[in-house]
C-alpha cells in the first residue's frame, strides 16, 4: 500500500463511512429492508443499522470480503439473486460506474426495490473532473482488484436514466461534504451527488 492509499484507507474511507451514513440515515424511511448492492466491507451499511437500528440491513457484492461486517450474498455484477420488490431500499454507493451496464444494474435495482433507490454516485461536471474521478477511483479501489471502466455520467445523463426506469427524484443533494478542506477543494467540488428515488409503478 502506497502512502496515498494508506491515507486513504486509514483517514478518508473512515470520514466517508460516517459523513454518508449520517446523510443516508435522514432519508431512508424507518422500518426499511435494506440491500446494499456493492457493500464492500459493509462498515458503511453496519454503522447505518447502528445508527437506525429500526433497519434490517444486508449487503451484496461481485467480490464478498471474508471479513465483511454485515451479511453479504455473492452477484455476477449483472443479475441480482432476489425477487422483484424483495427490499424496501436499494442502496448503491459509488456502484454504477463500476458496472460494466451502469443503465441494465440501475433497472436491476429498480426491479428489486419496493419503494425506493437510494443512490451515492459521481457526475462529470466542471474542469478536470474525468481525471479527478478517476484518480479518486484507482486510489480508492484498485488494491481492492475492482473493476474501473470509469463510467461516469453527466447531470443529463443521469436524469435520462432516472427517467427511462421511471425513477422519480424524492431529493438530492450536491453538498456531500466527503472531505475537510482544503481536500475537498479539489476532491469534493460538484462531483458527488446522493439522490434518494422514488419507483412509478402505475
């Protein structure tokens, strides 16, 4: 581990897992079933049931993690194992853009959410931003060996998919606030948003 990623690892990924959780706590109706599609090492969705204990939380991921810290199902990336509209909220974190069809896992969530997608993702916009986020995202993932075929979609296009699927925006926030200063100059800017979404089903 190179001392940008041993930084990473050991003062950002912990600010991240507090700063989203407490965000993802406001939004997420009580009494939610939770899947977390792409969970990792699950600390993020474990702090969540700490901090909401009102929820029942599990994960799912291409790479399970022998040491994950909620229960944790294994997908091929492209088909979720569950039945249509088996949780209350899906939950994707920085997910989508790994996905080799961000807009076919998207649809998956989507089938297998009861009322609601809750989505932490990046958007390109400004100056830089496709080499910021790619930087963000070697240092942050590839140790990890998952994959970075940098998918990464503007405002618009993120919209357009939200609308093809029949996914309403609820809310949304720019202001994620995943870094202190004078980091987050150059790390948060616009690129991060967190949606919570609505399903039309009529």
């Amino acid at each position: 581990m190179n001392p940008i990623e041993y930084a990473h690892s050991n003062y950002t990924a912990s600010r991240r897992v507090r700063v989203l959780s407490e965000h993802f706590s406001r939004i997420i109706p009580t009494q939610a079933s939770i899947l977390d599609v792409g969970c990792g090492d699950g600390m993020l969705t474990a702090r969540l049931a700490q901090m909401r204990p009102d929820l029942e939380v599990r994960g799912t991921d291409v790479l399970v993690r022998p040491k994950a810290a909620i229960e944790v199902t294994p997908f091929d990336g492209v088909t979720l194992p569950e039945a249509d509209q088996s949780f209350d909220t899906v939950l994707l974190v920085d997910v989508l853009h790994h996905a080799e069809d961000p807009a076919a896992l998207l649809a998956e969530a989507a089938r297998v959410a009861r009322h609601h997608l809750v989505i932490k993702d990046h958007r390109l916009k400004g100056l830089f931003a496709s080499q910021t986020l790619r930087f963000m995202d070697r240092i942050g993932n590839a140790r990890f060996d998952v994959a970075l075929p940098h998918h990464y979609w503007t405002e618009d296009q993120w919209r357009v998919a939200f609308q093809q699927r029949r996914l309403r925006i609820e809310s949304m926030t720019e202001s994620v606030g995943l870094y202190p200063a004078p980091l987050s100059w150059f790390f948060d800017r616009n690129l991060h948003f967190i949606a919570r979404l609505g399903l039309d089903r009529s």
